[in-house]
C-alpha cells in the first residue's frame, strides 16, 4: 500500500484546481497588501504537528492571512524594483513542471527538458547576435548567473595570465549591479572600477583607466550592463565589446532587466553589441514574461564554461561517459549548480504558444509607457524628470520633497491599493521611480500615480 503522504486526494486536488483558477482568472490581479498587513500573531501556531493538519485547514490560513501579506509582482500596479508578469500560459505550464516532477539536471535523465530549454536558448542567442553553437543553461537568477559567468572569466583569464592563482581584476562601473560585485567578492577577483559618462560604462572610460593604471595586464575581463537596474540605462556596449575581442579580454554583459529589450523595434540597436559578448544573461522573469524564477544564461563556447564549471564525482561519472559534447548537454555544465527543476520550460511554452511578435509588442509597450510618463512629467508643474526614461524606468523628483515624504507616498498607494511604487536614491538623492514592465499597466493608472503626489 502507498505511504499516505503519496496519496492522491481528489477531492483536495479540486480544492487545489479552484483556486488555481480563481487567482488565473483575476483581471488585473490585485495588489494585495505586503508587510502593510500584519500576520496575526498565533495564525501559524500548531499547524505543524505530529499527526498533522487538514489540508483545507492549511490553505485556509493562506488564502485568508498569508497571501494578502504578500505584494502580487505580478500586478499591473506593481512599479517598484523590477516587476514580473508572467503570461498566462506560463503560469499554466509552470504547474505542469511542477506535477510532473520535471529533473533538468542532465540529458541522461532529462533529454526531453533539454531540448525544449535549449530551443529557446537558441532564440534568446540568435536574438543576441551570438555565433551559431553559443548555448548554456537556465539558472535561478540574474546573481547566480553573473557568478557563474564570472567564475569562467576569471579561470579564463588567470590561464591567459599563466598561474592558477594569479591576481586578476575585472572593470566595471558603479551603477554595475550589487550582484557583479558581490560575485566578484566570493571569488576574490578585485573589481577595477571605471568612471562612466553620464553613468554609462563607455569604451573611451576603459581606456583611460587602462593607460593610466600600472598593471593593466591584470584586468582580464569587463562586466558591462544592459539596462541598469536603477535607471535603464544602457552601456557601450559595441565599444566595450570591440575592445574586449581586440585585446583578448572576457566581455560579460549582464542584461537580467534590460536584454529583453533586444527585441524592441525602437532600441534594439543599443543592444547589437552583445554580439561580442562572452557571457551574457537576461531574466526571462523580468521582462520576458515568465515565472519566477527563471535566468537564460548564454556563453559564446560553452566547452570553455563546461570545463570550468562541471562538477567531478564518481555518481557523476556516467553524465559525461560518451564524451559527445553535442549530445551531452547537461545543464548542471553550465552554472554554479547541480540539481535544478526544469525553470526554463513556462518561458519556453509561452515563447511557443505566443510567438515572437507578442513578445515584441509586450516589451515595446513598456518602453513605449515610460516614455509617455516622461513628457507628462516634463510638462508638471510640480515634477521634475531627473534624467530621461531608460528603457522603461522613470526616475523623477516631487519638488519640495524629503525622503521621509516619499516613502509615506509610497505606503499610502499601497494602502489606497492603487500601486506599489518605491523611492530609490540617485546621486545620493532620494526620488521617485516607475519601473514598467507589465503590458495592461495603463495611462490612467500611471495619471492616478502621478496626480497623487499633489496631495
């Protein structure tokens, strides 16, 4: 007889279903509240127990304490940090991953998971200019990406350098993401910072702080971004690329936000230097419309990743056995993980079902929103813009202002469940941010936001 525990309750499964459908169905989907609601003290107590909880009871106490303590990402409302609106049809198959107990760790146990992930690696690399054999893998997220890539920047670059323990250095600039720096920690590389113009990484600002440091020969590769996190902003990336393979140095693009926008009819162009890129990640839980969490990581020859990140052990031997590299293309190769779900089907299910051209016009209508949101700034008597829209982030200023007054303006949208907004600081002022992302986040909405700061 099975064990209890791997017994199918139908009649809770229904439970299951409905409310699977309630929240699918929910148009938009609600805010919800956050930590703007407290968690009653005692909701939780004595759930775990000895002998068990009914289920019913369980997802009571979700459905009615806990999801509402929870900011819905997937709102329209939700313009704080970056969003995630996942389609439909990703949701949808995101439960299939999860009833059929999908590995993707190896082609031996997960060939059919592999093909259909790499298929959409394949379009995200073509998207990006990539040669023909560029590949990788499906990661967590933007930060266990940048530490992957860098972990075979750095052994690349100490073995061009001829020690496995040389000092090695990689240049970035100050708006890099906290996740570059963090990585380049762990792996005791010393970031190499370079002023930018404007903040923008440039390939003139690489240069100069080449010519001017004593031991450049100790700067083996550059991170670059594509679409900054606090800003949108875009780096050289064609000039920072260029100089990378003139001079033999690992070129990593990290476009967890902004590479989605590869595929914008209006700003494609600033992204045509990724064709140059090494190693590059986008997070198709961003701005590609797929459920969390989900980071396509690409290298240009994936055999050099797969030398460095591969994990040896005896159990592990059989992955690698036939030595067909086209043929063994295990996942587990390519980052600083082993066992991984399959994160990469929903973004590949939903690519398919909803074809190229809906992806477009989703992330056109996020640059296309915050461009309208700044020329309505601009023309405030009261707002300011404090840069021009990146992509589809606007930072703004409400004259009169202190830091304090933003974050309560913040609060009461949440509170008024209008929306979910977020100060952030620019040069080292504290200001208001609208990060777009959503394609049903409306004009009206953004006027509501927008007129509410006259109060």
């Amino acid at each position: 007889m099975a064990h209890p525990m791997f017994h199918y309750d139908e009649k809770f499964g229904e439970v299951i279903f409905d409310y699977c459908r309630e929240r699918l169905s929910l148009d938009p989907v609600p805010l919800d509240f956050g930590s703007a609601v407290d968690v009653a003290d005692g909701v939780l107590r004595g759930l775990i127990s000895e002998a068990g909880t009914p289920a019913e009871e369980v997802l009571d106490v979700f459905r009615t304490h806990l999801a509402p303590a929870v900011v819905s990402i997937d709102s329209p409302g939700f313009l704080a940090f970056i969003p995630n609106a996942p389609t439909k049809n990703s949701l949808l198959f995101d439960m299939v991953v999860a009833c059929s107990g999908l590995n993707g760790t190896s082609w031996l146990e997960s060939s059919g998971v592999v093909v259909a992930e790499n298929q959409a690696l394949d379009f995200l690399a073509g998207a990006a200019g990539l040669p023909e054999g560029s590949g990788g893998a499906f990661v967590s997220g933007g930060s266990l990406g940048n530490l992957s890539a860098l972990t075979v920047a750095r052994d690349v670059g100490r073995a061009r350098l001829g020690s496995a323990t040389a000092r090695v250095r990689v240049a970035i600039s100050e708006d890099a993401h906290s996740s570059i720096g963090k990585a380049l920690h762990i792996l005791d590389v010393e970031p190499f910072p370079v002023p930018t113009d404007d903040h923008r990484f440039t390939r003139g600002a690489l240069e100069e702080a080449l010519a001017a440091d004593p031991h450049p020969e100790t700067v083996v590769g550059v991170a670059a971004t594509a679409g900054t996190t606090n800003a949108g902003i875009v780096d050289d990336l064609e000039g920072l690329g260029a100089y990378c393979r003139d001079h033999d140095l690992w070129f990593h693009v990290d476009g967890a936000y902004g590479g989605a926008a590869m595929l914008s009819r209006s700003h494609g162009h600033l992204f045509e230097g990724l064709r140059h890129a090494d190693s590059f990640i986008v997070d198709p839980h961003k701005w590609l419309f797929a459920p969390l969490d989900c980071c396509a990581l690409l290298y240009r020859n994936p055999t050099v990743a797969r030398t460095v990140l591969a994990q040896q052990a005896g159990y592990l031997d059989v992955l690698h056995e036939t030595g067909d590299e086209d043929y063994d293309w295990n996942p587990s190769d390519f980052g600083i993980h082993l066992s991984r779900r399959a994160r990469g089907l929903p973004f590949w299910f939903s690519l398919c079902t909803n074809g190229v051209e809906a992806y477009r016009s989703a992330i056109q209508r996020g640059i296309d929103l915050a461009a309208w949101t700044a020329e309505r700034i601009e023309s405030s008597d009261h707002l300011e813009l404090v840069r021009p829209a990146g992509l589809s982030v606007v930072l703004f200023r409400r004259r009169g202002w202190d830091g304090a007054r933003y974050t309560t303006w913040g609060q009461e949208l949440l509170k008024r469940q209008i929306a979910f907004v977020t100060p952030t600081k620019w040069e080292g002022e504290t200001v208001a941010r609208l990060a777009f992302l959503h394609p049903d986040t409306t004009e009206e909405l953004v006027t509501e936001i927008l007129d509410s700061t006259r109060d």
